[in-house]
C-alpha cells in the first residue's frame, strides 16, 4: 500500500456557485477531458448530490496490471496499489456541510480487477479493450447539494504540496473554471469511430433495424435452462444472464446521455468520457457507501 506522506493537511478553496444547473455545468465543460458527470437527475433520499470535474492532475488506467500515466508507459503494478499511494499523497480535511467528494480519485472500476485479488478465467473475447480501471485524480469539483438547492466550486491545489504553493494553484484552477463556465453550451460532435469489429458473435434483433445482439432467442433459453441445472445442482443459487445490445448511433455520447437522463432520470446516473469511448449510466441504487468507518449497502436486487 502507499505509504502516508508527512504533508500539511490543507482545506480546499471553497466558493458558492449560483444560476447553473447540474446539466447546464456539464454541457458548458463538454469539450474538456476526461469530464465525469455524477448526476442525481432523480433527486431523492439517496440521490442528493451532483458532482461535476474535468481535466485531472493525472489520469491513469490500467490493463491486466500494465499502467499508463497521461497516455504514458507507467510500469506493470496492482492498480489498487497504485491508486492509494497516489490518495496518501491527496490529503485533504474534509470541510462540514459540503457535499461528501470535494476532490480526489473518480472513474472505473470494471469487474476484471477481481484478477488482482482472485485467480479465475477470463474471458474468450475481449471486444473493447477497456481498461480494468481508468481513474482520474481531480483537483477541483463543482458539487451541488440538490437538497439544498446550493452549489460550489471546490479547488483543491493538488498536487501542491507546499500550503503557499497550492492555495495558488487552488485559486488558478478556480479562474480557470469560472472562465469556462462564463461560455454558452458547448456544442459537440460525434467521434470517428475506428475500432474493428467485435469478436463475439452477434445475431440481428428483429423488428428493430441496426440492432444486434450477442444472443439468439434458442441460445439464449438454452443458457437459462443451463443456469437452472446450476441452481439444481447446488453450484450457485443465482444467475445473472447479461444481454449485449449494440446499435451504430450518429450522435455524440453527451447527447445520448441527455435523452437517456430525461427518459430514465435516476438518482445514480452518471457520465465519464475515458477518450477513446464514454460510459452513461443510470443506475437505480448505490452499491456502497464507505464513510466514517461504516459500510453501507442498498442494493434493489440480488442478496445483501
């Protein structure tokens, strides 16, 4: 694990933010990378907060253990590793009656890091080559407590770690955003797609145009009777059979998430742009929450 650095413990600079919305801050950081939008489109008991952050200090990902850092060859490390030295170093005193993130480590973590805690199979075809995480450490947030109806911009100073030092840099930072924020609605384009052609077989979906998917009708009851004989047979008591739909879409990802959000608003949604491809999300449930020594878990399905 990352060994904890003797360094000043330092509050973010902190400004109240009026006259955006959560969406509207989103669009006007559209062309800026690695944006990631935390979005509570369903306000609620749970969802009550909207985070949104772009360009982090760093941006690294992982693949099968190889890191890049920025773009760049990082060595061979257990990610997991590698992100909490980079956390030891982000140390922050967490400022009461503000939304919970008010900067650090956000991004992905795909179901492939269970291969650093657990040997098991991988598998056949691995179309998309995402990474098995893709995390950005962000600097600065604009955070908005949706029950409160406020907002504000956070600024860290991260890397910082001078105190001098780093209230400047949280101060430059903080222009920098401001300054975005004054412009319109970014308008954005599709990106040029220039990957191959998957590996896994997909078969049409009928009556709908475009749409693929990696199951038939026959091959998908005989995976279901397949999961039965499991359950029968005490190897497991639950089976979660995923369906991959793919449909070519001429619209940018930003404008798919906004009709996915106004269509299915829900508390956990979300958008990352990774670069090379984006993830919009909208999730029903928090699957954990980790705070003040407490583990917190709501899931809607599934066991507990």
């Amino acid at each position: 694990m990352g060994r904890v650095l003797d360094t000043p413990r330092t509050e973010p600079l902190v400004e109240p933010l009026t006259g955006l919305t959560p969406w509207e801050v989103c669009r006007r950081l559209a062309d800026q990378k690695h944006l990631h939008f935390f979005d509570s489109s369903q306000v609620s008991e749970l969802g009550r907060y909207s985070y949104v952050t772009a360009n982090p200090s760093c941006y690294l990902t992982s693949n099968r253990g190889w890191i890049s850092e920025d773009g760049a060859f990082a060595g061979v490390a257990d990610p997991l590793h590698v992100l909490a030295g980079r956390l030891a170093k982000f140390r922050l005193e967490p400022i009461d009656g503000l939304p919970p993130f008010q900067g650090g480590a956000a991004g992905l973590f795909s179901y492939d890091l269970c291969h650093h805690i657990e040997v098991l199979p991988r598998p056949t075809f691995a179309d998309f080559a995402i990474p098995e995480c893709a995390l950005g450490i962000y600097d600065w947030v604009i955070a908005f407590d949706e029950a409160r109806d406020q907002a504000w911009l956070i600024s860290t100073g991260y890397p910082e770690i001078d105190s001098r030092r780093r209230l400047q840099r949280a101060a430059a930072r903080a222009e920098q955003v401001r300054r975005l924020l004054e412009r319109e609605q970014v308008r954005t384009t599709p990106k040029a797609e220039s990957r191959a052609p998957v590996a896994t077989p997909q078969v049409p979906v009928p009556h709908f145009p475009g749409l693929t998917s990696n199951f038939d009708r026959d091959a998908y009851l005989r995976t279901v009777a397949r999961a039965i004989e499991y359950i029968r047979a005490g190897d497991c008591f639950q089976v979660n059979i995923a369906q991959r739909l793919m449909l070519p879409v001429p619209a940018d990802a930003l404008t798919v998430y906004d009709k996915l959000r106004t269509r299915n608003p829900a508390p956990f949604a979300g958008y990352f742009d990774l670069g090379d491809f984006a993830i919009l999300s909208a999730s029903p449930e928090r699957f954990l929450r980790v705070q003040n020594g407490e583990v917190e878990t709501r899931p809607i399905k599934g066991t507990r």
